[in-house]
C-alpha cells in the first residue's frame, strides 16, 4: 500500500516492453530460435526475463560473442519481425493510461531498447502513435538506454518545466537507471525486480514507486483530475 503519492508530473516516459505490451513469449520465442541457429541453450521464461532489458549492440556482444553478434541480431530481428505483430497484446490498464495522462495535457514519449523501426511498428499498429511526443528505439540516439540520450530525444522541444516533474515508467532496473541519469521520478510496473545481484539492494537502484499493474497507476493519475 502506497502511504503517500507521487506529485502529478508534467511528462511521463514510458518504457514499451512489459511495461505498456506484453511481449515476454515473443521475444522469448525469437530469442530461442535464433540460439537454435548458433547452437546454444534455450532459455525458459524466468531466464529470459531476468537476463533482457539492455539492447542488442549491449548484450549480444557478451551471447554470441564480438564476431558473431551481428549475424546473431540479423537472425533475431527476422524471427521476430514474423511473429512480433500478431502476438502484440496491450498490457490491461496501458490504454486508460495514456488516455488519462493526455486528458490531464501531460506530454508523453517512448524509450525503448527495442530495435526503433520495430517499435514503431508496434506503436503504429495499435493506432497509439497520437498519444506519444517521441518513440525512440535501439540505436535512434547516440547511446541506448540507461544513458539519458534517447529520453533527450523523446523529450524534443519540450519546455524545461515538463522536465522539472518528470516521470520514467517502466519494468526492470535498467529502466530505473535511466530514470536516475535524466533525474526523473523512477516508477516501477509489475513484478518487484530481483535476480540482478548488488544492484537492486542500492537505493539508487530501488524505484520511488512501486505499481503492481497499469491498472493501479491509472486510478492514481485520475485522482489529480479530482483535486485540481
């Protein structure tokens, strides 16, 4: 039970993955096949959930190592441009989100580590593009998230005040780390985060906010339409 709120914010960035959709099997799906294709171990769902979050050019220089990684990323995108439309399902609340964050004039934006020309896609087919300000993905900016660079770029033109009470929404602890290098609000959807060691028993690595499902954030973000 949440004692006390977070103060109304005047932008919001969004994570996109597990966050807004729910695309664990997808990405779980074209990971394991294109491991198949070099010859290594699945992972289970549990795995791949504890070990996803940083892009591509981030990990997959550590899985498949410096001079396969390439090919290893090629042959995961085209996995998963087959199948990443028909299974894109809407986490249960994420509309109502952005439909009350827009209503309350709060700008909104994407930052995902997700390969940007999927993302959009993504976007795009769920006819959600009005809602956002900025969609940026995997390699749009010069450094990928945690680094502040993409929610810079998210951000554009808008004023030094929408960054004053910014929040950045997302699942892991990578989506934390990036709140704490643009200095937003850090808020945490879904499961508590555990399996990354150290890391998650820093304050710095601990969310200000903790939100089992979007569903419980929405009716806080109604609660600011009531009071003001």
């Amino acid at each position: 039970m949440i004692e006390k709120s977070p103060a109304r914010p005047n932008a919001v960035i969004f994570d996109w993955d597990n966050t807004l959709v729910d695309s664990w099997e997808t990405i779980q799906a074209a990971l394991n096949l294109t491991f198949d294709d070099f010859g290594k171990e699945r992972w289970d769902l549990i795995e791949t959930k504890t070990r996803v979050a940083r892009s591509l050019r981030d990990s997959f220089p550590a899985l498949f190592g410096e001079d396969r990684w390439e090919e290893a990323k090629n042959r995961f995108y085209a996995h998963f441009q087959a199948i990443h439309l028909e299974t894109l399902t809407p986490l249960a609340g994420a509309h109502d989100l952005l439909c009350a964050l827009r209503d309350g004039g709060v700008y909104l934006g994407i930052v995902s580590n997700k390969n940007g020309d999927f993302l959009r896609s993504e976007v795009a087919h769920l006819d959600w593009g009005h809602f956002f300000g900025g969609v940026i993905g995997a390699t749009d900016a010069e450094n990928d998230k945690p680094a502040a660079d993409p929610v810079h770029l998210a951000m554009g033109d808008s004023a030094a005040t929408q960054y004053e009470n910014l929040w950045f929404v997302g699942d892991s602890v990578v989506d934390i780390q990036c709140a704490r290098n643009v200095g937003a609000t850090a808020i945490l959807i879904g499961e508590e985060i555990t399996g990354h060691g150290d890391a998650t028993n820093s304050a710095n690595l601990s969310p200000d906010w903790h939100f089992p499902d979007c569903e419980a954030l929405v009716r806080l973000v109604k609660s600011f339409a009531k009071v003001l």
